[in-house]
C-alpha cells in the first residue's frame, strides 16, 4: 500500500484556473466583474457571504472523503490527526 505521502505527489495537476473559477462562481462562493484595466481578464473576490453550497460543503464530514480519497479507511484517524496539527 502507498504512503499517504506517495499518493499526495501522483496526484493530478490542479485544473486550469478559469475552470475551477467558474465552478466557484456556479457555487456562488466568489462574485465576477471584469478588470477595468485589462478587459481579457476577470476579477475574482469572495462573495460577501455564504451560499449553501459553501455552506453544505464546510459542515460535510471529512472521514468519508478522506477513506474515499486514500481507499483505505483505517488511515482516516491518522490523516485526520495531520491535518489538525497543520492547521494549529
């Protein structure tokens, strides 16, 4: 079985920037006016406030993703415990 390490770098390359702020856009989380000094580009800030996909995904439980992702649910309690410890 590959190390949660091994998995992280066989990852695939983030998408392209325009997509994934379009999917945010679609989930209402950032708001889209385009650039008064460049009009080929789009400016991008949150929006002011939650929207309930933003909302739904936040409160999600991350166990299930986390065996989903790793396919291996034994490892959820010790991913789990990294990523409190990144986040203090």
């Amino acid at each position: 079985m590959a190390s949660v390490e091994s998995r992280a770098i066989m990852q695939p390359v983030p998408r392209p920037v325009h997509i994934s702020g379009r999917r945010l856009r679609s989930a209402e989380a950032v708001l889209a006016e385009p650039d008064p000094h460049d009009g080929r580009r789009t400016l991008l800030r949150a929006a002011p406030k939650p929207s309930r996909r933003m909302k739904a995904v936040r409160e999600a439980p991350l166990g299930p993703a986390l065996a989903a992702a790793t396919g291996d649910p034994d490892e959820v309690p010790a991913l789990l415990e990294r990523l409190s410890a990144l986040l203090r």
